[in-house]
C-alpha cells in the first residue's frame, strides 16, 4: 500500500505504526545507501532517519505543516 503525502504527515503526527513502518521501508533504505557512501554507518543512517521523522513530528504539532 502506498500512502500520500498528506497520509504520510498525518500519520507521523498521529504516531500511526502502519504509517511509520512504511516510511522506513520505503525511504531507509536509500538514506542508508548514502550515507553508507559517504563513509557513515547504517547506525549514523539510522540516527539520521530518526532524528528527522522527530523533527518532522515535532513541526507537525507546532503548527501545520505547508507543502508547497
């Protein structure tokens, strides 16, 4: 199943599992790849993933968020 954009923001914003689940199957993989080729870890990848769907969730609960 894939999710729109709108889907995938309301879904982190809501801590939907089904939603994040899909965001690391869809999206780690490619964040891994890159920063395994500029000498990172898939540690560093998967800090970095993380550390970015949090400030996502956190924008999201501040105010909403304008894709544009």
């Amino acid at each position: 199943m894939d999710y729109t954009t709108e889907a995938i923001l309301e879904g982190i914003e809501l801590s939907k599992n089904d939603v994040l689940n899909y965001i690391y199957r869809k999206f780690f993989p490619d964040t891994c790849r890159f920063v395994e080729n500029n000498s990172g870890t898939n540690e560093d990848a998967r800090d970095l993933f993380q550390e970015a769907i949090i400030v996502i969730y956190r924008k999201l609960k501040k105010a909403p968020l304008v894709l544009t």
